[in-house]
C-alpha cells in the first residue's frame, strides 16, 4: 500500500507533508485492474479510509472520482462518490456523513489537532 511508499518518500524528502491522490474503492462488476467491494464494504471503508489516512498524518486525500464516469461495468467507471445521475452511492453518503460530524471542528496546524468550536 502507499503507507510503504511514504516512508521511502520520507526519506527522499524528509519533512514534507504528503497527499494522496486518486483513493477509493471500485464497485463496478469487473475485477480486472481494480478489484472490486460490494457497496456496503465501500460505505464501510470510505470513512475508514479518510480517517486512517488523517491518523497517519496525511491531512488531504482525494477519492478518485465523484462522479461515476458511466453506467458500465468496467473498471474506471464505478469509483465514483455519486451515481452519474447525481444520485449517492453508499460510499458517498458516509463520506458525507462523515463531513457532517466534522464541519464545525477546525484544524489548528500547529498543534496538529482539530478544535471544537
């Protein structure tokens, strides 16, 4: 997983922070690629993700997508947050919910911890 890749990037750039980029979980029907999760272990492990990350320091993630890119059963077309009629996924409803329950906390940077209001 990327945990590994961060610490040999530590070590490239000892100090950095570090971001991740195009994270989530295909529930399409194709493996190839990507494996797939049922859309119930999604809602699960979006929240589980974001949180994980934030704990091991990484302080912006990025799902990749918010949108399903169709309607088809490949693999790039099903990581989205939200159907591509606009509608949640289940993965995107606990993601918000996820944001709800944060949204009055702020992050104070220097003390690297979330203030309630």
């Amino acid at each position: 997983g990327y945990f590994a890749e961060m610490i040999d990037a530590a070590k490239v750039a000892p100090g950095k922070q570090f971001f991740v980029t195009e994270t989530g979980y295909n529930t399409g029907t194709s493996d190839s690629g990507h494996p797939r999760v049922s859309a119930s272990a999604a809602a699960k492990y979006a929240p589980r993700l974001f949180l994980e990350n934030f704990n091991r320091g990484i302080l912006r993630s990025f799902w990749y997508e918010l949108f399903n890119l169709g309607t088809g059963g490949d693999q790039e077309s099903n990581f989205g947050l939200l159907n591509n009629d606009g509608s949640y996924k289940p993965q995107g409803t606990a993601v918000r919910n996820l944001t709800t329950l944060l949204k009055e906390a702020t992050y104070d940077s220097t003390n690297r911890r979330w203030v309630a209001p």
